[in-house]
C-alpha cells in the first residue's frame, strides 16, 4: 500500500490512502514538540478487514522512528493497538 504522507497545517499531519480522489484509509496527528498525537484512524467500509488501520499506525510508527519522535495514542484504535502489540514500546510516550 502506499500511504502519501499530507501536510493538514499547524502541525497537523496524515498518512492517507486514495483511490480516485477518495479518502479510503487514513491516520491524522499534531506534532507537539518532539510527540505525534495519534487522533484519528480511519478506514472506509468497503477496505476494512484488511489490516489498514494496523499498516498506517505502522507506518506512523516509522515516521516517529525516522524523526527521533514519540507518539501519544489518543483515539480509540491507536490506544488499543498499543496496549496490544509490544512493537510500538519503543515510540511509547
């Protein structure tokens, strides 16, 4: 899959996935200082079942990796998916 990485503004980023100018997959946080606030996952209906969510918070991870950030799980989805897979423990505020 690739994710583009989108600049909203005011710190505030995305990993998103389009098919035909269509929002189908996507992940938003803020950048604060040296910490990415997770705030929002979102796949499309017609994608989910798939693993999307887990691939962009992933790659978020990546990103956080990359640039010597950590990340504050805030929605529902990055929460869980922290307390679940240990692989995160390291980008963990």
């Amino acid at each position: 899959m690739d994710f583009k990485l989108i600049e909203l503004g005011s710190d505030e980023f995305a990993y998103r996935l389009e098919e035909e100018g269509q929002t189908k997959a996507e992940i938003t946080w803020t950048e604060l200082a040296n910490v990415m606030v997770i705030e929002h996952t979102f796949v499309d209906e017609s994608m989910r079942n798939q693993g999307l969510a887990k691939k962009l918070l992933d790659r978020a991870a990546d990103y956080a990796r990359e640039n010597s950030f950590k990340m504050e799980p805030v929605c529902s989805y990055a929460v869980t998916a922290f307390d679940r897979y240990k692989e995160y423990d390291d980008v963990k505020i």
